[in-house]
C-alpha cells in the first residue's frame, strides 16, 4: 500500500476539521488522537471520529489513517478497543503507532490488531500499521521496527519530538538531522518498504520554506512528508513529484536503453556522458511509473507503443554503446 506524498493531520475531537480534510487533495488523512487533543477530549474524540468515519463507507477520497496515543499513555489501550470498534463498520485504511521503539511495541500492537480483525471478521494482517519513528531510541532500533510485522507499510520521521529530544533547532534543510534521517530511510528500505515520511514543517505560513524542505527531503529518499494545514498539501506534493525534466531525462534513458538492448548491448553512455545500466534504468521506470499514477494513466512501462511521449517514441541518437 503507498502511504501517498502527502499526509494531513487533523485533531480527532474536530469533525468538521475530519470532513474539511477529505474534500482536501491530501493522499491520506491521519485523524489525531494523540498531541492535537487534550486528554480531557481523548475520548469525545474517539466517539466523534467512530461517528464521522462511519458515516464515510467505502467514498472515494483520501486513505485515513488513525494515529492513537503511544504504547504507555494512559489512552492508548481505549484509543486501540476504539479502533478495534471501527473495524468493518467504518472507513479506515490504517493505524498510525508513534514513538516507536522497538519491534516489541510494533508486535504488541500487530497483535491487538491481528484479534481484532479476527473479532470482525474482517481478514487478519489487513489494516496497515505506520509507525512514527521520533525518538533517538526508536532511530536506533528503526531498522527493526520497519521489519516488525508484516502489515507495517512505512514509517514516518517524527521531526518535531526528535529535535526536541537531541535539544537541536529544526532548520528549513534538515541538516542537524542528517544522520538520523539517513538512517530511517535505509532502514525503510532494507524492510522493503517505500521511502518514509517527513515530519511536518510548522510554518504555515513560508511555502517557500516548505518547499525547500521538501525538496531536501526527496533528495535524502523520502516520498512524502506529514502536513498540517490543508494550503500546505498542494507545495508537498508537488515538491515529491518527479519534475518535467527529470521525466524527459528517464524517457530519454528508456529509449536509448531499449535501442542498446537490440543490440545486444547491456549498458551504454548518453550524450552528456552519463552511464547507463540497470539500476539507472530501474530508476527511470520508477519515475515514469509514478507520474502515471499521479495522472490515473495505465503506467509507462519500456515497450509501450509509439505514441508522442513514450519511450518508445525516442531514438537512441546521441547514445554511445558500452559493450
């Protein structure tokens, strides 16, 4: 399952704020039953989100997600009977786990799930689990967390817990937390999972400051980031997107490559000098493909037919074959 490039998070005691947010471009909408909700409205927060989301079915619209309180608040054992509750009656794609820790707590809660399902008839390992990592522990541990269970789909890095943790200041780059960041996304993928999430970036009101934040995150191997205000879904996931010229450049590669292969050729070089082989190869289908998804397209897969666009459409001029 994509987690998607944009992830809105709204307060669980505010239906409106629920409804508002899946009328929003948002790939997924996270309801908050953890820091945007006082513990005096934990639980108007859990009835009113059963309510809301009951009401949903199967619409068309944003994933939702629900993010309870962390394994050890007081909240978090009725924030997962509630879930348990929703189960079959209610639209929900996803639990969100955060301040994860260990595979331990990701078990615990697999378990919880895993009866709940059962309970409901409702198949067991299907509701998706995204842990929150956003703590120096739970980046230590993250590459075990990642690969706790089987129905975690990704992880997402808590930015704002983490920096307060290291006693370090969030900047628009992110470089204070080039290591831990790092490592969440290796740790991601040695799972198999796709990029992780970014935290949220809290100024509100700086588009330019989230989209260079966003930018350096896509470079690091993050796919998308946790947004908090409806104005900021748009800047993020245009900031994930592959941009026109990185698709030219894959189609260019795609088409060149293909020219090579009939020839018997495993790699070549471009024109501007650059080598191509598999993996480049690997990443252009995956750039074409995500930009096809984006558009509700078929995919763009080497091979497809001659139309305007398509690898298929390029020849391989400017190619220099490396046998």
């Amino acid at each position: 399952m994509y987690v998607g490039r944009a992830m809105l998070f709204v307060p669980g005691d505010r239906p409106d704020r629920i409804v508002k947010a899946l009328g929003t471009a948002a790939d997924a909408v996270a309801v908050d039953f953890e820091d945007a909700v006082a513990d005096a409205h934990k639980e108007i927060a859990r009835s009113r989100t059963a309510e809301v989301l009951a009401g949903l079915s199967r619409r068309p619209g944003p994933a939702v997600y629900v993010r309870i309180n962390a394994l050890g608040h007081p909240g978090a054992g009725a924030d997962l009977d509630a879930v348990s509750r929703m189960l079959g009656d209610a639209r929900l794609d996803g639990l969100i786990l955060p301040k994860a820790e260990s595979a331990a707590q990701v078990e615990e809660v697999d378990r919880a799930l895993t009866a709940a399902e059962s309970a409901a008839g409702s198949g067991t390992g299907r509701l998706p689990l995204v842990p929150i990592v956003e703590t120096a522990r739970g980046v230590l541990d993250a590459a075990a967390v990642a690969s706790a269970a089987p129905r975690v789909r990704a992880l997402v890095f808590g930015t704002l817990d983490l920096a307060r943790e290291l006693g370090v200041e969030p900047t628009v780059e992110g470089h204070e937390l080039l290591h831990a960041r790092s490592q969440v996304v290796l740790a991601s993928r040695a799972a198999g999972l796709t990029g992780p999430l970014d935290g949220p970036y809290q100024a509100l009101d700086d588009e330019e400051g989230l989209v260079r934040s966003s930018v350096a995150a896509r470079r690091l191997g993050f796919t998308g980031r946790v947004v908090l205000h409806p104005r900021q879904v748009g800047p993020v996931r245009d900031a994930f997107a592959p941009a026109p010229y990185e698709l030219d450049h894959a189609r260019e590669v795609l088409a060149a490559y293909e020219a090579a292969q009939d020839r018997g050729a495993g790699a070549l070089r471009l024109a501007d000098g650059t080598f191509v082989d598999r993996p480049v190869v690997a990443r252009a289908v995956a750039l074409l493909s995500a930009a096809e998804s984006d558009r509700g397209g078929s995919g763009v897969a080497a091979g497809d037919g001659g139309s305007p666009g398509s690898p298929a459409s390029h020849g391989s001029s400017g190619a220099e074959v490396t046998r």
